[in-house]
C-alpha cells in the first residue's frame, strides 16, 4: 500500500489551540523584536507605548482576517486570491492608518505630516500581514493535505482489507462439494454413523473458519489446527490413501502468517495426488526458521504437474513457464494474498521435480505473536478452537463404526472430484 509523505502533526490536533497559540506567540514575539530594537537605539520610552498597540492592532486585525479565509479557503482559486488581495489590501491601510494616528498622538506636533506618516509606515504592515497571511493559508492546505492523505490511506487500507478477505472467501469450496456428495453417498447406503461423523467433522471446520477474520494473522500452530481439522474430512474420504506428515520447528510454530494461507495448498494436493492414484499419496507439511524469515514447505508425492492431465495453465507469473499447467484458483489466490499482505517481502516458489511430485515453498518475513504469549486472534477463538478439536476427537470414525464403508463406496466416495 502507498504511504503518502505526510505524518501525523500532533501539534495542530487541536487546530483551535494551536490558532491561539501560534497568534499569541507570532505577535508577542514581533513586539519584544521591536521593542528591543528600540531600546538597542535608545529610542523614547513613548515609543514602546505605540509598539504595544500597533502589536495589539495587528492582533486583532488578523483576528477578522482568519474568519475570512477560513470562508475563501474553499472556494475556487480565482475567487480566493482576489478577495485575499483586496482584503489583504484593504487590511494594510488600516493597519498603517492606526499605526500612523497613534504614532502621531504620542509624539505631538511634529513638521512630519500624516500622509507622510502613512506612506512611511506602509511597508511594515504590509509585511506582517502579507506573512501572517501567506502562513496561514500554507498552514491549512498542509492540514488539508494531510487529512486528505490519512483518508486515502484508511481508504487504502480498508480495500486492501475488503480485497484480502474477499481472496479468503474465494477459497476453492472443492472439498464441501465432494463431501457433501460423500455424505449423500453414505445417506443412499445407510451408513448413518459415517455420515453424521462427517457432517460433525464438516460443521467444526466450517464453523472455526467463520470464526477467523478474514485478513487477519494467526499463529503457525493454529494454522495447523485449522489444516487437522480439515485433513479429519478428508482423512474418512480416503483414509489410508492421505497420508500425511508435519515437521513443524517449535520456534516456527510461533510466527504468524495470514488465516488459512495453508490449506489450499492442502486441498490441491488432496486434489490432483491423493485422489487420482489407486495407492493415495503422503502430503507434508514443513516449517522452520531460516534467519528472520519464516519458510514453509508444502509437497506430495503425486504424479506431479507433467504427469496430470485436464488441468488449466498456471500464470506465467507462478512458473515462468508458458507450458505449466494450472491447479485452479488456489495458487493464484495465494499468491495475490501474499502481495497484498507484504508486498515484495515474500516469495512463492513452485517445484516439480521431473519424477513426479509437486512442492510449493513460501517464505514470509517472521512475524511473532505478542510478546504477553497471547497469539494474535482473539481469545474467544482460541477457546473455541480447543472445543471443535474436542469435538472432532469425539466424533466417530469408520474404523470405529460397527457398519463399515464397503469397498466399492470407499471407491466411489474417493473418486468424486
């Protein structure tokens, strides 16, 4: 996301306070310069009087001149600088005739006249005023500016957010059709127990990933209880033919990295290794820390890319190679998620190894979860993550069922994709 140059100004947070202050400051400050001045020239005591209350004068003139550019401040350009001109002007001679009566009052009779007073006294108001002026319309278009570019960053970031989380719920729903047909399946042959042990199984992954913001972090373990409660589907489709395998680093379960990044990666490899080979296929899943980036590592042992056929051509911008073929929205979807969360401070790696398999290695910049232990998702979630996880214990597998799956409804139920 583009940061624009302009940083929070706690000062003017306060634009009233920091009116007065500024006022306050600006001609006090010019007073103390010319009464010093004045003392520096052993000029008479008389004169500080004048200075006191040209300093006053001054004061509240810009006082009505703030209101009024407050008001042409938004107007447009033609009609803001020539008021600004001829108010400015009109300000000027009354300035220099104030300063000009009192000058005249307190030194008495003098051979100077007034005109010659005003004409001599011209240029010092002009130029406090032209600079009050100048400084206070380059003050509020500033102010302007940055508010305008702190709304486009909030607009900013909440696309950036609408567009990450619209890439969650973009997740290919590949894995509830097929088991949702299973479960058909299961319900056409009367085996109850299996089915409502997948539909539990089904309602406790569903559930946990409602619960989980969709462009927010969690911790790599909590990844991988997402990734178990999903394989726990899977795992009564295929059974002994999903073998899987985690090689989690315990320092690497702690870092963070977006909400269910992992298991398309997953669903893809159940997709096009597991399901079309007789004997399955070994999933694993690999994690560790290489300096301050987090590496994952998600391969299988199916026929790989070159050896599947019917799918679509992955973008040249996964492979760099025109000839790749593609594995459906996962892959593209990851990769969008990534750049929009870090931008170039990722990478996404796909291999395929001429004898077969398929790997997909990612590598973030190592975020951990908060200091206090607490991971980076809400409490409430992680509490009911621990009870989806009991639950999913409890519920009855195959094996476990007095009427097992036959044969020939394994086949079918493994072979639905």
């Amino acid at each position: 996301m583009a940061v624009l140059p302009f940083q929070p100004t706690p000062f003017f947070a306060n634009k009233n306070r920091a009116f007065w202050v500024l006022q306050l400051a600006g001609w006090g400050g010019a007073f103390l310069l010319r009464a010093m001045a004045a003392i520096a020239n052993q000029q008479p005591p008389s004169l500080l009087l004048q200075l006191l209350i040209s300093a006053i004068t001054g004061f509240s003139i810009t006082l009505v001149l703030s209101v009024i550019f407050r008001e042409l401040i938004n107007r447009k350009p033609l009609v803001t600088w020539g008021v600004t001109v001829i108010v400015l002007m009109l300000s000027v001679g009354l300035y220099t005739f104030i300063d000009a009566w009192v000058l005249q009052l307190i030194r008495g009779g003098t051979e100077t006249s007034f005109t010659q007073l005003v004409i001599g006294l011209f240029y010092l108001p002009m130029t406090l005023l032209g600079a009050w002026s100048a400084l206070y319309y380059a003050i509020n278009f500033f102010l302007q500016v940055e508010q305008q570019a702190d709304q486009l960053e909030r607009l900013e970031a909440q696309a950036t957010s609408a567009q990450l989380a619209m890439l969650r719920y973009q997740l290919n729903p590949h894995f509830l059709f097929n088991t949702l047909n299973s479960i058909s399946t299961l319900v056409l042959l009367k085996q109850t127990e299996p089915a409502n042990a997948m539909l539990i199984r089904l309602s406790s992954f569903l559930r946990h990933t409602l619960m989980i913001e969709a462009s927010g972090k969690v911790t790599l373990a909590q990844e991988v209880e997402t990734l178990n409660l999903y394989l726990g589907i899977e795992r009564m489709r295929f059974e002994e033919r999903l073998r899987t395998e985690f090689a989690i680093d315990p320092d690497a379960a702690k870092a963070c990295l977006p909400a269910m990044l992992l298991q398309p990666l997953v669903e893809n490899a159940i997709k096009y290794a597991v399901s079309p080979q007789e004997e399955g296929a070994k999933i694993s899943i690999a994690a560790q820390l290489v300096g301050q980036r987090l590496r994952i590592t998600v391969s299988d042992t199916g026929p790989g890319l070159q050896a599947s056929e019917g799918r679509r051509r992955l973008p040249d911008a996964l492979t760099g190679d025109r000839q790749a073929v593609s594995t459906g929205v996962g892959l593209p979807n990851i990769r969008d998620r990534l750049a929009q969360a870090y931008g170039e401070e990722h990478a996404f790696e796909i291999r395929t190894p001429p004898t077969g398999g398929f790997t997909v290695i990612i590598e973030l910049p190592h975020e951990e979860a908060n200091e206090d232990g607490e991971e980076p998702t809400p409490v409430a979630l992680a509490n009911s993550n621990k009870k989806l996880i009991a639950a999913d214990q409890e519920a009855p597998s195959p094996a476990a069922t007095p009427a097992a799956v036959s044969a020939t409804t394994q086949r079918q139920i493994g072979t639905q994709t």
